[in-house]
C-alpha cells in the first residue's frame, strides 16, 4: 500500500488560521435550554429503549472503542435546533456494538443544542481523548474553528475520524485516500435497500498518524436516509453493522478476522456461499455464527455454528441456506425467491473477531412479475381486487397461489389457495373494520410443496378514531427507525398525528404501518393587505370574497390533501394561531360587508338609525375612511354601532371563508371534519363557529367553558399542551382538557424544538415529566375518557351570558376604567368554581331557543355585560318574572346589540336602578359581613329607584335587590379582580358570593369543600350523571401559565378536601384505587394539577363476567362482557379489555375500551389464518373498582 502524506500540525493551523473568532462573531439563533443539567439528559447517550438488534461486536475482542459522536439535528421553524431521531442512531450503534459515546449537537446555522451552554459543554468534552471522532451529517468546517482544531490535531495524533454523509474535504483529499479499501472496509459489507447506488458506501483515508473513513450517502445522522419501509426496517441492522465496520477501521481496531466472499451458487436448489476466513496472526480457535434473512417478509433461518481453526491461509465455510424442503427434480430453487442477506458473526474465547453480511439474490426462473391492485385505497367495507403477473415460459405443473391480506400487525385475516392456471389470476378481498390503515396483498406462488415466489402490494383502509377519546402528537418521528418512535407514542396513549399538509400530500408510510390516522395542517388563515389594503393569500391578492380566485385557493388546499385523505383523517385542520376575523376594502368584500348589512338590518332606515347616517341604500354603505378597514374612527367619533357592525362582519366573513373550505373538503372526503385549532376563544362568536366549522380546539381559556357549554358533544374540540417541563405543569394543562369536557388532548410537540422539549426525548425515550404524564393519563386511555365523552355534566342551576356585543364593547366611553369583560368572566367563572359549584354559559342563541328556563337554571349571571338585544332583554326579563333570579356586577345593558347607546339601561327598571351618568368608576373599599375588600371598581352613575341596596360603598349603593314578579334582581353594582388574591381577600369574597348564591337556592348536587367547610380555592368540581349514579371530578388547577411558564410549575403541597354527599351512597376513588364504601362524607387528599375522579352510586360494583366464543381463522372471536349489576341499573359502565397471547405479551391490537350499556357489551377481533398456537385469554376491567374477570381458550 502507498504511504499517503501525513497530515502535520501546520496543515491543521494554515486550515484554522484566521476562523478563531468565528463563534464570537455569529449571534445563534435557536433559543438557550434553560439550565445545564436540561442541555446534558438532551445529548445523553443514555437510553432504557432496547429495540430488537444483533450484538455483531458485543464483547469485542479488540476492546471498548471511546467516541464522541457530533450529530447535526433538524430545524424547526428555520432557527430551532430540533432532535428529532438523529441522536437514537449513535444508541442503536451503541446497542450493537462495544462503544463508550458521548454526543452534542452542532448545526451549521442554529449552532448548539442549548446555545453557550451547549457550547460549553461542547468544549468540555472536546478536552477529552476519544478513539475516534464521528460526525453525523456535520460538515467539519463549518464547526468553530478551535474546535476543528481540536479534532484534528487529536485525528493527527493517531484517532480515527468517521465523516457520515458530509466529507471533511479540507483534509479528506485525494492525496490521501487509500487507493484501494482495506479488506476491512471492502469485503462482506452489504448493499441494502436505502442504498442510492450500488457499491461499498466507504472512502478510506491516511490522516497522518489516525485514519479517516467517509461513508458516501444521504443521511440524517448514520444510516443512509430513506423513508420508512418494512424492508428498510428489516435492514436497518447490517446499516449498523456497516458503520461498525467503519468506525472499528477509523479507531484502528479492527478485527484479527478477515471475512471474504467468495462465490454464490446454486446446490441442488438451494443457495450457499463460499466465505473464506483468514487471520494474519497465529492460527485461532474459532466458531462462526451464520444466519440467513430474506428482506421481503423476515423469514430468518440459522445454521449450527462452525467451528474451525483459522490460519493466514484460506480457509473456506459453505454456507448453506437451512431448508426443510425436500430436493426436487424440477430444477426450480427449494428456497423463495428473493433478495436474502447472510449475516456472519465470528468469535474467539476472546470475543468477536469479525462480522460481515453477504448479498445473496435467489432467482427462479418462473415466478411473479408483480401484482397491481384495482386501488390503492378504499374506505372499510370496500373491496381491493389483486391482479398477479407471472414470468417465465411455462407454469410448473401442480402449481398453486396463495393469496393473503396481512394487517400492519402480521395477522393473516383472508387466505384462499387455488392451482394456479390463469396467466393473470386474480383476487378480491373486502375491506372491513378490523383492517388496520395499511394493508398489504400478498400472492406466494407454490410448486410442490415448496414457496417459489412471492409480491406484495400495499393498500390503505382510512381509519379517524373518531367517537373516543384521543391523544395527538404534532408532526412525526421521521424515517426507518421512527418506527421506535411511534411504538413508544403508542404505549403512552398517542394515537393521531398531526403534521403540514402545505404543498401536495404524499404518502406518510410510517403513520400508516403505525396505524395512526392524520391531522392535515392544511393551511392557516391569516389577514395580510396588499398595498391596496386589499387581502392577500401567501403572496397573491386574493380577497376572501372575491369567488373565482378564493375557490381556486380553497381547491386547491383541499386537493393537496388527497394523499392524507387515503389513509384517514381525524379531522382536517386550518390551521392554528390565525384569526378568528377579517375584512378588506376590495371591492367584492365591500360588496359582501352591504349585503351582510342588509340582512343585519332589513331596511336602511334602521342602520340610518343605528350608526346616525342617512344613507339611501345599503349599495352607498361605505367606511369612513377607505384606509381605515376595521372603522376605528368610529370609536373616537362616538359611532358605536357602525365600529361594532364592522367587527361583526369580520367574523361572519371569516367564518363564511372557513365554510368554503367545510364544504370543499366534504367533496374530497364525504365524512371530513374541518375547523381550526390554537385559534380564538373570549371575544368570538362561538355559535357561529361551531355552526359552521364540526371542529374547534381554541388555545386555553374562559371560551373553553363557553364552548362546552353550547356546543354539540360531538364536535371535537381539544387544547394545545406540552410547553411545560414538570409532570405538575403537564398533567395539570392534560386534566384541564379532560375537566372540560374535551374528547382529544393535542400535544406540542413528539420532539423538542429550542428550549422546548418534547415528549421523547432525542434518544426515543420518555423524560421524567412525560413518562409522569403517560402514567397520569392511563384512567383517561382505559376507560375515563370514552366515559365522560357519553355522558352529560350536571351544573348547579346557574347561567353565563355571554354575547359577542358585551364581549368586545368594554372599551366604549368609560368602560375601560372597569374589568374588561374576559376578566369579569374569568373571575366570575373562578370564584364559582371555587365553591363547588359548576354552571353553563348561554348565549342569544341559547336563548332564542328558550333555554334560559326555570327547569335547568335559577339563577342567571350577567359579568360585565353592557350590550344586550331587545329579544335577550326580554328573555332575561321572563325569566325573573317566571320565578328565576338575575344578578349583575356593572353596567347592564348600556347598549344594544349592535353597540348603540341607549339613554336608560335596557335593564335598569328589571334592577329597580335609575342611571344619571356614565361616568368612570369610582374606586372604593366594601365593607361586608366577613371582611373588607379594598379598592373594589363600583359604578357611580345608578340610584336606586325601587331596589333596596344591601350594602354601600363610600356613599355609592352595592348590592341592590328588586323583587320582579316571582323572582328577583340583583345588582352588585361592583367589581373586584385578582387582586384580591394578591391582597389575600379572596377568602372574604369567596364567603361573601357563597351567602348570596346560596340564598338564591343554588347548590352543588355534592358539597365539596376543605375539612372545615371553607371553599377550595382554585378547584374546579364538576358532576356527571351517568343514569343512576354519578362521576365527580376535583380538579385543583395549577396557578402556573399554561404556554411557556416561568415560574409555578411545581405543585404545592397536597391539601384535603371533604366531599359530602345527600345521602349514603357506594364511593370508589379512582386515584386511590379503593372502594369507600357506603358512605355519605369522605375526606380526601387532593394533587395540584391532578384531578381525582370519584364514581359515586347507590349499589355497589360487585364483579365482572367474561364470556368467549372463539371464532375459526377467517372468523372472528367474540367476547361478552357483562356487569354484575342491578336489572333495572341505567349506569354505563367503562371496561378495559385486553387480549393475551401464548408468550404473555398483550399485543396493540387487543386492546379496547368498552362502554356497557345496561352492563352488557361485547368485543370481537378476527381470528387469522397465522394466529400462534396456544392458550389466549381476553381480560376485562372495570374502571373505577378495577374488578375484573377473564377467558381463555386454546388455538390448536
């Protein structure tokens, strides 16, 4: 071998000269992980995840190799470092191999995995002496200079440097690349299916005293990329293997083996491959493991090792692929078809001396061509039709092809064998729901006895998981081994994924063998101008209302989702953090913002009179200023109405965008579900969003509870969580979703992204916080979910208003000086909460409906509601006639519901008030029964005029009641906000509102308080009626942010709360596990952040029974479950049924959730034609008691 020029300590300082303040001079651009001890668990190499391998240089007889692997990670939102699987490629290195590894993360542009302290802590282990430098998809150049230096100074020194993906072409140069591979890095080193082209992937090169290897393929980190295919997984341990190879040459550790390939041929029809096996030194006492894999299904075969004494002579090992089938005479091979790999394992009493793979293709020659499907998808129910193609000249005879349709789990669930006969045979089979989303067709051509050839085809079952409950990941784990990836999603729950449908949609392989269905992010509506201030979609003009050019965006979106709509979509999105609003001057709009007017109004006369002009027609409306598209003249000139009506339309506009996309996607997919998620909330028309959109998941807050309380169950709606790094913060923003009844919860995201951190960890495994998550949400994932999303809360009589015109008309005249109306609304909906009591918002209409009734409510509560229409004025008014009690805080119905003052209150005769101002608030301290409460907001322009104030405040009357026919109103005629939680008066406040509510007949259906019967601060209870018993959840909510918390995200510590019932009734605790017994007061420990959900009934649970009828392959196996229960018990009740096979694993596709009705259901699962034999047993088990019983039969 030609000795190639050394790499001296110049050639390193000439390269580095004049890049030593590089670091310094560039400004990173992901954000800082917060602490240290964040940015070392996040490069890690650590890991608990064991994913099937083989140990090809485990106990290595050439020792334990250090190295320092620098992996270039993803970007996410063009500056974010973002993980991803890339760090898990060096742990499934290091789970084959004997490596000791440390890692940091390094991108080109985004810098550093925790900014300077990832810098920091990369320097630190730069000090360290490592074997050998892998650089996983990172340039070397474009690290800091010093850093280079460091490398390469070490690398000069005698340590090895493997480059992967990206070359060190500053020292990798041509006069120092070996002209010839080594043995080592030459022979029995494999091609696999990601490959892009043929050949060993290695360049070798002399870097004065250490060695370099460059592997020449496209990557992420280490294997060669690709997306994800069975054959790919199959394969994914000889890429491994092939780099072991490589980093054992760099670090000069190669084996005292040499492997080398002699020839394939064919022996009797069975293939063998003559491998010579020399060792340079002294003879050596070996034994060679050998084991044959065909790529296309898995089938493994291995031979009895050989034992053998090696020398430096050649010493040649046939290996012969293991067959159980017979010789024939037929001349055809006795083994499949197909593209086989034989791995090679050598060992000595010191340890593995080589390993090595061979390709090794068999070929027949009849066999199948391939075979086409009618299509490549159809909904559960339809049916695929599998045309094979043969090849050769004549088709043996007593030939015969069997068809099968395997799920993505391996099951066979259709089988049919014939003799083959037909140039082209064909088979249909029909789609039911048992397919999992990908299923794979499968034609195996037999000839005496023996498989001769097999094809396969993929097609797709769209499957929603819709109608139970959900958990969702954002976006994906990416390429072959994000497999592990969702196989650890999957156990914690996670079953949707959501991901960018921007551009054309192609097919999501992994999600499909995952069985996960999609969230396409389609789009995302914004409301950018044009220099016109005409609206722009991307970078085109396109004003919502213009129909040729909206249509042809909405199309063309919904088009771009044809590939995700094949393989089943949850629910199609629009997009997050978007408006919930939005106009322009373009003519069309303008045209369209008349029209709206015109059916607002009816007649011009009316709007003349609503915005005080004196137009002739609804076709002369215009703006008062063409540049002021949202009228915020208006304001300042008094034009209330006209401000508002603009507003108003800028939602209906939104939404009427919104129902074009409904529409269009309906024809794409005639069982789509379209809305927005991460999108409004307080402030918007909620009923005409959910009128429109089936689904809504806004960002956290009060308009969640609006939402629950007028939306059909069956729209989906959920929040966003995971910007939180405690499992406190995490279960906590988890058990908000289930308290307010949402049938999803939406995690951001599966990997970290700058400071964020994900939900695995960048090695596959769980952090600390989302392993406690996972373990927090398990009642949720066996049963509590699908439960509470049959069921219906039962609240203490109370009503919210809550209209879009009192929503956004605060900051007229002297509003602002009051509580805007969110924070009238938040502090109203707290402070009852904080009493154990639970209501539901209504709204116009709610109340055109007549829902406001004396049969569900006794009381209604009006926050901060200063706009009222006339038909709400006289639902509110009926309903204190009829008998019902109407309480306000400030300033009820000042305007109407178009934003027009009024000169007298609209309900100031129902509150026996006269206003003789409009003036700001009058700040004062309230004397009450219980204490004082400072610096409370009152309103100082109303005297009484009929009603009897209570109280005073200065000499400003509060609390004035006026009896109304049967019922009452009454006026606080104050506010207090957070502060007097700051001020520690919230307890004054707590007692003062529960007097008055309790006087007003409102009550808990159970009283749940601290032990000495004061309120529960901050908790939320909430009762469901489940026919003749009851779940009550207690939900003691954390006070941290729910998006990206500073501070707050540890608990405090647990507190107990005193839970009194009516009367006697049977109580299971679900945290505790425990039956309470007949009882009708319990006390018990409550989490912050963790609810604890109790069911509360007038029997008891006394057991399950379990029933199986086992079904034949091709049939299905049913199981009957039923509770021991009273006859006449209405209570559904939440069972977990899993499946058991032979080996005691409980495989993903026996696991349900079941709701008994009337204590009866039943499960059934296929029974394939490959079921293993032996004892299966199906358990069930109830939720709350965790009763449970359980089946068995055996499979012969």
């Amino acid at each position: 071998m030609k000795k190639q020029p050394a790499l001296s300590w110049w050639s390193i300082r000439k390269l580095t000269h004049g890049l030593a303040l590089l670091l310094a001079t560039v400004m990173p651009l992901a954000q800082a992980a917060t602490t240290p001890e964040e940015v070392e668990e996040d490069q890690s190499l650590q890991s608990t995840l064991v994913t099937p391998h083989c140990p090809w240089g485990k106990n290595y007889q050439g020792g334990k190799v250090k190295a320092l692997f620098i992996v270039e990670p993803g970007r996410y939102g063009g500056d974010w470092v973002m993980p991803g699987i890339r760090l898990r490629e060096p742990v499934e290195l290091i789970q084959r191999f004997d490596i000791e590894g440390d890692a940091f993360f390094y991108h080109p542009t985004s810098k550093f995995l925790g900014v300077e302290i990832g810098e920091q802590r990369a320097r630190r282990l730069l000090e360290n002496q490592y074997d050998v430098y892998v650089l996983a998809n990172v340039s070397l150049k474009t690290l800091p200079a010093e850093m280079q230096f460091k490398i390469m100074e070490k690398v000069a020194r005698g340590a090895g440097l493997l480059t992967v993906g990206k070359k060190a072409d500053d020292f990798m140069v041509a006069k120092r690349q070996l002209a010839e591979l080594p043995a080592w890095l030459n022979d029995a080193i494999p091609n696999v299916s990601a490959d892009k082209k043929p050949g060993v992937p290695f360049e070798a090169y002399n870097l004065g005293k250490g060695r370099g290897v460059f592997v020449n393929y496209y990557t992420l980190a280490l294997s060669a990329h690709d997306s994800f295919s069975r054959e790919g997984l199959r394969e994914y341990d000889y890429q491994m293997m092939r780099l072991g190879r490589a980093l054992h040459w760099a670090a000069q550790r190669e084996g005292r083996v040499a492997i080398k390939p002699l020839k394939t041929s064919m022996v009797d029809g069975v293939p063998c491959v003559d491998v010579a096996f020399t060792t340079a030194g002294d003879a050596l006492d070996v034994q060679i493991a050998a084991e044959w894999h065909r790529c296309a299904d898995d089938w493994r075969a291995s031979a009895k090792p050989v034992r053998y004494k090696l020398s430096a002579d050649n010493s040649t090992v046939t290996f012969a692929c293991p067959t159980t089938v017979p010789a024939g005479k037929d001349n055809l091979p006795q083994v499949q078809a197909g593209r086989y790999l034989l791995g090679l394992i050598v060992r000595s009493k010191q340890g593995v001396e080589a390993y090595g793979a061979i390709n090794v293709t068999v070929e027949s020659p009849v066999g199948l061509a391939g075979l086409a499907l009618d299509k490549t998808w159809t909904e559960a129910g339809g049916n695929v039709k599998a045309t094979a193609t043969l090849r050769g000249d004549t088709i043996p005879a007593g030939s015969v092809l069997r068809w099968e349709v395997l799920d993505t789990w391996g099951r066979i669930l259709f089988q049919r064998e014939a003799a083959l006969t037909a140039p082209e045979p064909a088979c249909v089979f029909t789609t039911s729901e048992s397919c999992s989303i990908e299923m794979r067709f499968r034609a195996t051509m037999g000839v005496n006895g023996r498989d001769l050839d097999c094809a396969e085809a993929i097609f797709t079952v769209p499957k929603r998981n819709r109608n139970q409950f959900n958990f969702l990941q954002w976006d994906t784990p990416e390429g072959i081994i994000g497999w592990y990836g969702w196989k650890q999603l999957r156990q914690a729950g996670q079953g949707l994924c959501l991901l960018s449908g921007f551009g054309k949609s192609q097919r999501q392989a992994l999600l499909a063998a995952s069985d996960i269905p999609l969230v396409p992010y389609s789009t995302r509506i914004l409301d950018p101008k044009d220099e016109n201030g005409y609206m722009k979609v991307g970078n085109k003009t396109v004003c919502w209302n213009d129909e040729e050019k909206i249509m042809e965006h909405v199309n063309t979106v919904v088009t771009n989702q044809t590939a995700f709509r094949q393989q089943g979509v949850f629910c199609y999105s629009l997009g997050d953090e978007g408006v919930t609003a939005g106009c322009c001057v373009h003519p069309e709009c303008i045209k369209a913002y008349q029209k709206y007017l015109e059916r607002q109004y009816g007649s011009i006369a009316r709007l003349n009179d609503s915005w005080g002009e004196k137009y002739a027609s609804f076709a002369e409306v215009a703006l008062l200023d063409p540049k002021d598209n949202m009228e915020s003249q208006a304001v300042a000139a008094g034009k209330f109405a006209r401000w508002y009506d603009r507003q108003a339309f800028a939602r209906w506009n939104l939404m009427n965008l919104s129902g074009r996309f409904v529409k269009a996607y309906k024809e794409l997919d005639p069982l789509a579900v379209t809305g927005f998620e991460g999108t409004g909330g307080f402030g918007d028309d909620i009923n005409n969003i959910i009128s429109i959109n089936t689904f809504y998941s806004p960002y956290p807050s009060i308009g969640d509870d609006i939402l629950r309380s007028i939306a059909d169950r069956s729209l989906i709606r959920a929040n966003w969580m995971g910007y939180s790094k405690t499992g406190d913060a995490l279960s906590d923003a988890a058990w908000r979703m289930v308290m307010k009844e949402m049938d999803s919860i939406w995690y951001w995201m599966w990997s970290g992204a700058g400071s964020y951190r994900g939900y695995l960890t960048p090695t596959l495994d769980f952090y600390d916080c989302t392993a406690d998550l996972t373990r927090e949400m398990k009642p949720v994932r066996e049963g509590l979910g699908d439960l509470l999303m049959k069921l219906k809360p039962r609240h203490s009589r109370i009503a919210i208003y809550y209209s879009v015109p009192s929503a956004i008309t605060g900051s007229f005249e002297n509003g602002t000086s009051f509580l805007k109306p969110k924070q009238a609304h938040d502090f109203t909906a707290q402070f009852i909460y904080d009493l154990g009591l639970d209501f539901r918002y209504l709204t116009p209409e709610s109340l055109r409906k007549g829902e406001l009734n004396l049969d569900e409510f006794t009381v209604l509560l009006l926050p901060m509601t200063q706009a009222l229409g006339a038909d709400d004025v006289k639902a509110i008014r009926n309903f204190a006639l009829n008998g019902g009690t109407v309480i306000a805080d400030v300033r009820p119905g000042l305007y109407d519901d178009h934003g027009k003052p009024v000169p007298a209150g609209l309900l100031d005769d129902l509150f026996g008030v006269k206003r003789v101002n409009r003036d700001p608030a009058t700040i004062a301290d309230l004397d009450c029964a219980y204490g004082t409460i400072s610096e409370v907001k009152i309103d100082g322009g109303i005297v009484a005029a009929g009603a009897t104030a209570a109280m005073t405040a200065g000499d400003k009357p509060v609390l004035l009641s006026n009896k109304v026919g049967k019922g009452k109103a009454i006026l606080l005629n104050f506010q207090c906000n957070q502060q007097v939680v700051d001020k520690g008066q919230d307890g004054i406040y707590r007692r003062f509102l529960d007097e008055l509510l309790a006087s007003c007949g409102v009550g808990a259906p159970f009283r749940v308080r601290q032990p000495d019967g004061t309120p529960l601060s901050f908790t939320e209870a909430r009762v469901w009626d489940n026919g003749d018993s009851q779940i009550l959840g207690v939900w003691w909510q954390m006070r941290c942010a729910w998006f990206n918390p500073k501070s707050g995200t540890l608990a405090d510590p647990p507190r107990k709360a005193k839970i009194t019932l009516p009367e006697k009734m049977y109580v299971y605790d679900l945290r505790a596990g425990k039956n309470l017994g007949r009882v009708q007061d319990f006390t018990t420990t409550i989490r912050q952040g963790r609810a604890n959900f109790f069911l509360i009934q007038p029997y008891p649970i006394r057991g399950l029974d379990v029933k199986v009828t086992p079904g034949q392959p091709g049939d299905v196996t049913t199981a009957k479950i039923s509770a021991s229960m009273p006859p006449d018990a209405a209570a559904r009740v939440a069972v977990l049924v899993e499946v058991t096979d032979p080996q005691g694993a409980k495989p993903d596709w026996g696991r349900r959730v079941l709701i008994l009705e009337n204590g009866r259901g039943e499960v059934s699962y296929p029974v394939a034609f490959n079921t293993e034999p032996g004892k299966w047993t199906v358990t069930a088990k109830e939720l709350f008691s965790g009763k449970q019983d359980r089946a068995s039969w055996r499979v012969k």
